[in-house]
C-alpha cells in the first residue's frame, strides 16, 4: 500500500510537472492576410452588421493568442474621402475585429494612407480604444516600428510588419508619420530576439494577381529569418503563393485576401495559416479558404476546396515543401522536427534528442555569469574549421591551435548586440574549459564532441537552452 501511495505520488507530480510545461509553451499563432471592410463591403456590413465577414471563421480565429491580420485602409468618420482607391472603412468594423478574435492588425501597406495624415491618426485611436494591437504605421518613425507584443504565460510574441510596394514617401521618419520600410527589418529583429521569445514578421510585397515570389521577395525572407524571426507572413498580391520551410522555419509569400470586394475567382481564394509552438514541437496547419459575398469559409472539401487546396499544394511544392491533407486542414512537414538539441545550464550538458530519444549528451563549458542565452533558437549555419576575427581585426584560419572556435561551429538565431558577434555552439582547443563558465557566451564543447554533433545536425534543427 505504502509503495502504490508512492507511486501515485510521483505519477501526479510528473503530470502537474507535464502540465505546467505545457501550459507554459503552447502558443498558437494565426495568421490572415489583406482584410477590407470598405468600398464594395459597405452595403454588407450596413445591412448586416460588422461581424458579418467573420462569420464562418470566427470559431477557428478565436483559438488563437496571437490573430493577425493586414489592414488594408484606413478608419474615419469623415465621409468625404472617397474614391475608387481610398479604402476608408467606417468606426463601426472595429467592433468585428475584436470579436472576431484579432489583437494584432498590420498597417504598412499602400492603403494605410488613402486618408494621410488625419486618416492614419484617427486609425491609430480607434485601434486604441478598441485594445487591438498595431504595428508597421505610425505618427513618426519609432511608433510605426515599434511591435505589438502579447504576452502568453512566461512567453512573449512580437509581431512586427513592413511593406516593399509604396514610394518612399510613405516611409516613416523620426519627425513625419508613415510606414516602415522592409530594409530596416533585419536589425529590428536580431534587437527584438534579445527580449522577446518569437518574433513575427507581416510583409506587403510582390507583384498583384502573381502566384509565385520574386527573386527580391525571396532574399528578404530569407534575411528575416536569419536575423532570428519565427516566421513570416505575405500579403498584397491578392492571390496565394506557396509555403516555404527555410532552415525549420515557415514563410508565407501571400496568404491572399480574406476580406476583400473583388469578386473574381483567382483573388476569392486564400489560406489561414496556424503556426503552434508546442514543448519541443511545432505545427503548421493551413485552412484552405474561398470568400463569398464578402465572407471567407473553410473549404476541405467539394470542387472548390480541392481546388484550392491543389493550388497551395503545387505552388509550395515549388519551394520543396510537403503538405498533407488531413481531415480538418493541411499539414506542413517541417523536416526537423523529430530531432533537436537542449542544454541544461545548471548541469553544463548538451544533449542531442531524436524521436524523444537521447543518442548523445556532452559536457560543456558556457558563459561567464550565466551569459549564455536561455530559450528557443535554431541552428543558422554550421562551418568546418571556422575562422575567427579579433577585435582588432586579425584573422586566425580554421585549424590554427589559438583559434577559440574549436573545430566545428554551429551559430543560432541570436546576436550579441553590444560586439555585433553571433551565438552558436563551437569547439575548443583547450579541454580544462569544459564544466566551467569561462566563455563569452556560446557553448563549447571537446572538438571531437563538436564534430560528432555538426555531422549529425542539419541547419534548422531546434536548440532549446535552460537552467
């Protein structure tokens, strides 16, 4: 009897220890792209009601903690801007927004200012008192690229939007109101990962009623990722374009409308993405949507959501991505996701998991003071022999015996923003460093430790790092 209360005791103190984990690390992220609730939409949401368009996706939007959407327009009372292209939404949409589950909205897009100056502030105040979050416009330069954060248990979630499709005109500057440009992103990301756990990038870009990114919009994705965002999200071609895995993580080139007044085929289709950051596991699912009469649905089935769901299908497959059809949505494999790294920091050992199974565990060294950095990061890039570069400018070649990376270098999606020098797991040439807290930051390891890990690690490969 004493030994069954024993182990009922355990098993309950493993449960509540599971439980706490997981509360801790489920965050679910949903992402739409271009919402219009102007124009061709008035006499909809007139007649009935500003939920109206919400009204076969709001179930789904609700399940998130972090909802967002591009807000293509703007918000104001005054009635007299108008226009074929001045996208003026009433007051009254903010109340659908919010009850359709959105607390993040876009703004840096070409429509954000069809009512300039008046037209932004009265957005932004309406978006205030509505307690939806913004991001990507604002009065000067500081507001407008300033992210919109949510807070979930111990984690934060920063989301941070920029377009490449308006004159710098529409740019931002310290004394003007106006829009973030996409060539400040890269920075703004590897400061926002120093204090926040995932950062999130929302993009205007490409070409209209183009099904496939270009060339430009590819080398932006990729640069935001390697500064360290979790994921990015595509709008303003109004049609979908594919899904990209790159090094673990998911680029959406365009989600396509999810609220719009055109009415024509190609641009009444599009996908809600849902990206959900489990404990050591992450899971992309994507809804295949088509618009009527202003309102999205989900379609998994009938000519229509086959078709759709073959379009997302063939043009991610242009990128190497594999979808599955499941029953309630698509699946994005993410090929590292049965393997990953964790370093405990309080008993200085790195462990290399697969299949929920420890196949290697090494000593380490870390950083001084407990510098070495806690959290969720990926493997970026991985050198044999890597070279390092003093302060003073001097170069020592991979292989030198006073190189202090060691044989092998695996770096994360983190920067130290004080010497600019990027984190990352690396060898060492002297073996009396190891169990100590010695570096200025990065994990070390024994080179024939490191060398064993860079064979079997691919790039994209999670790290999880805690104490």
């Amino acid at each position: 009897m004493l030994f069954f209360k024993f182990l009922c005791g355990r098993i309950m103190v493993i449960l509540l220890f599971l439980a706490t984990l997981y509360s801790e690390e489920y965050i679910s992220i949903i992402s739409v792209g271009d919402i219009m609730l102007s124009r061709g939409l008035i006499p909809f949401l007139e007649k009935y009601g500003s939920e109206y368009p919400f009204k076969r996706t709001k179930s789904l939007l609700k399940k998130g903690d972090v909802v967002i959407g591009n807000f293509e327009g703007f918000i104001s009372t005054n009635s007299s801007m108008t226009g074929k292209f001045i996208f003026r939404a009433s007051t009254s949409v903010i109340n659908g927004l919010v009850n359709a589950g959105f607390n993040v909205l876009t703004l840096a897009n070409n429509h954000i200012l069809d009512g300039g100056y008046e037209g932004l502030s009265s957005t932004l105040k309406i978006l205030k008192r509505g307690g939806i979050l913004f991001t990507g416009a604002g009065m000067n330069l500081k507001e407008a690229i300033t992210p919109a954060v949510i807070k979930i248990g111990k984690k934060k979630v920063a989301v941070i939007s920029c377009t490449t499709v308006v004159p710098k005109s529409y740019y931002a500057t310290e004394k003007k109101y106006g829009v973030v440009p996409a060539d400040l992103i890269v920075d703004e990301i590897k400061k926002l990962r120093v204090f926040y756990d995932h950062v999130i990038v929302s993009i205007h870009w490409g070409k209209e009623l183009c099904e496939y990114p270009t060339k430009k919009q590819i080398k932006y994705a990729h640069s935001f990722i390697d500064a360290g965002a979790e994921m990015v999200v595509g709008h303003h071609p109004h049609v979908i374009q594919g899904i990209e895995v790159y090094k673990g993580r998911i680029i959406a080139y365009s989600l396509g409308n999810f609220i719009f007044d055109n009415p024509s085929l190609p641009t009444s289709e599009s996908f809600i993405l849902c990206l959900k950051l489990l404990p050591r596991k992450k899971i992309v699912e994507v809804y295949p949507i088509f618009r009527r009469k202003g309102v999205p649905r989900i379609l998994m089935k009938g000519e229509i959501g086959e078709r759709i769901i073959e379009k997302i299908i063939r043009l991610s497959n242009e990128f190497g991505t594999k979808i599955i059809k499941d029953s309630h949505a698509l699946k994005v494999v993410i090929p590292t996701s049965n393997e990953y790294i964790q370093v405990d920091k309080s008993r200085m050992v790195l462990e290399y998991l697969k299949d929920g199974k420890i196949l290697y565990s090494f000593p380490v060294a870390l950083g001084m003071k407990g510098c070495t950095p806690e959290g969720r990061f990926i493997i970026l890039n991985k050198i044999m022999n890597p070279g390092y570069r003093e302060k003073d400018g001097k170069l020592i070649n991979g292989g030198d015996s006073k190189n202090p990376l060691g044989k092998c270098w695996l770096g994360l999606d983190r920067w130290n923003l004080r010497t600019k020098r990027q984190y990352g797991i690396h060898g060492t040439n002297d073996e009396s460093r190891i169990g100590k807290e010695v570096s200025r930051g990065c994990i070390e390891l024994l080179n024939q430790d490191v060398i064993i890990l860079y064979k079997k690690v691919k790039v994209g490969t999670e790290v999880f790092i805690f104490k």
